[in-house]
C-alpha cells in the first residue's frame, strides 16, 4: 500500500532537446513554471487523509554539466494515524536541463518503516550512458555504480513531470495517445498517455477546468478496469498537476493539490 500511495505522488510530482554549438541539448519552448514555484498536495485512501507532499522549483539557478538547471525536489511522508503504523518520510530530487528539461543528476532518499534506501543517479547525454549509485544500507557507502546504455533523451521522473507540463494538449483529439521515455532504478520504461479532453476537478485547492489524462496500464491484479489511473492537470498556462486517482480493488487512493504558490501565471482555470 505504502508503494503505491508512493509511486502515484512521484507520478503527479507523474528527447534529448538546444543549440547550434550543442546538439544535444535542443532547445524545448515552454512558459509553465519558474524557479520558486511550491506545489503543495494530500494524500488521500478513501476519505481518509494519510500523506502529504509537496514539490519546490528550488528559486536559485545552478549548474551541473557546465548547464544552466533547475534543482526540483519532492518531500513526500505519511500523517495522521496511519503514521504510527505505516511511517514515510522520503525526498526524491533532480538537477533538470532548464533549456531541454532533461536530468543530469537525480537523486532519492527513501525512509518507509524499515525499508531505505539511497541512491545518485548521473545522466550523461553527450554518450547516453546512466550511472547509478546506491548506498549500503548497513554502513551508508555508496556501492560500485551501476552502468545502463541509455536511449537519447531519457528522463527520470522529475525531468517527465515538468516536459508534460509543457506538451501542447490544444492540438490533440479525444483519445490520441502520447510517450514519454523515462529510466526508474535500474529498468527504462515508455510511459504511454491518453488525452481524454477537457473536464471540471475538484480540489483541496479548489474547483478547477482541467485537462484529463490516463496512462494506458497493462492488465493486472491491483488496479480495477480500463482508466484505473487519471489524471488532470490545470487547463491554463501552468497546467500544475491537479490530482491523480488511482481505482483500485482494495479501494480508491487520490493525491490532489492542496496549495500552490510562486506560479509563473496567474491560475486562471480556478473556478469562482
């Protein structure tokens, strides 16, 4: 249970793109988010509140591969009761390519009940090659790293969330379906979406016009039919990440925004 509520939150937290000297870094035009932003979100089984999280665009630039990026970081842990039995505390973040938006760095400390775990993850996209480090769990070295060849623009989960805030969903019909390529601890994965149109959502943030996505997930034990998992995202300029809601047979878990602030637009698709 901790795993999903866990995944989804990263999942709504959810190419190789940039110029003529440097083609590997092609350039993606976007204008959704800035340095500074703060997302804020519930985690919710049922009608019960069992988590928090809350995703920040870190406000100062750095520099990571002699490249200009953005330092995104993502605090997710369990509150209430089911802290007692069931304790997360995790931070997963990124160094982000501001102009391609595509990682150089990422990086997870994780801390669910007794299970941690530590790992560096080291993008290099000039040969497409992964190195991933993971901490001993019993003296917090880190361990030889691991070496992945890698197709050209891979993203980790950070780099993915802010390239689908900036796809252009105006020109897409009901039902088309897009990719994004991505690496998650030692496999690659091709994350296929469906554009489901526009919509209305409610929010701990409020009631907002959205935009509906679902991943398309394969036949399995744990997620209830077709569309099991959706999710919307703001229908104006930012498109923050709304909420994700994941049916289930064991029952339905949500993540939805709850507060945002230092957003690069004004939040016009907020209904009054």
């Amino acid at each position: 249970m901790k795993r999903i509520v866990y995944f989804l939150g990263i999942f709504l937290l959810c190419g190789s793109f940039i110029t003529n000297e440097e083609p590997l870094y092609v350039p993606i035009d976007y204008d959704n988010f800035q340095r500074g932003e703060k997302l804020e979100f519930k985690v919710n089984f049922g009608i019960f509140s069992i988590g928090e999280a809350e995703m920040v665009i870190d406000p100062k630039s750095y520099k990571v591969n002699h490249r200009p990026c953005y330092k995104i970081d993502v605090y997710g842990r369990t509150s209430g009761m089911v802290d007692w039995v069931a304790n997360v505390n995790d931070h997963w973040g990124a160094y982000v390519d501001s102009a391609a938006l595509i990682p150089h760095i990422s990086y997870r400390k994780i801390r669910e009940g007794n299970y941690k775990k530590d790992e560096v993850v080291r993008f290099d996209h000039r040969v497409n090659l992964i190195e991933a480090k993971v901490a001993d769990k019993k003296t917090g070295q880190f361990k030889e790293p691991k070496v992945y060849v890698a197709p050209e623009g891979v993203r980790d989960m950070m780099a993915g969330t802010m390239y689908l805030r900036t796809v252009d969903f105006s020109k897409m019909k009901v039902g088309e379906k897009f990719m994004i390529n991505g690496f998650f601890e030692d496999s690659f994965y091709d994350l296929e979406l469906i554009y489901r149109g526009k919509d209305k959502v409610k929010t701990k943030a409020g009631k907002f016009h959205a935009i509906k996505l679902a991943p398309v997930i394969p036949e399995n034990e744990l997620f209830d039919g077709e569309d099991s998992i959706v999710a919307w995202v703001t229908d104006d300029k930012n498109k923050l990440p709304l909420k994700i809601q994941a049916k289930m047979f064991i029952g339905n878990v949500s993540v939805e925004l709850s507060d945002y602030t230092q957003t690069k637009h004004p939040v016009t698709s907020k209904i009054k």
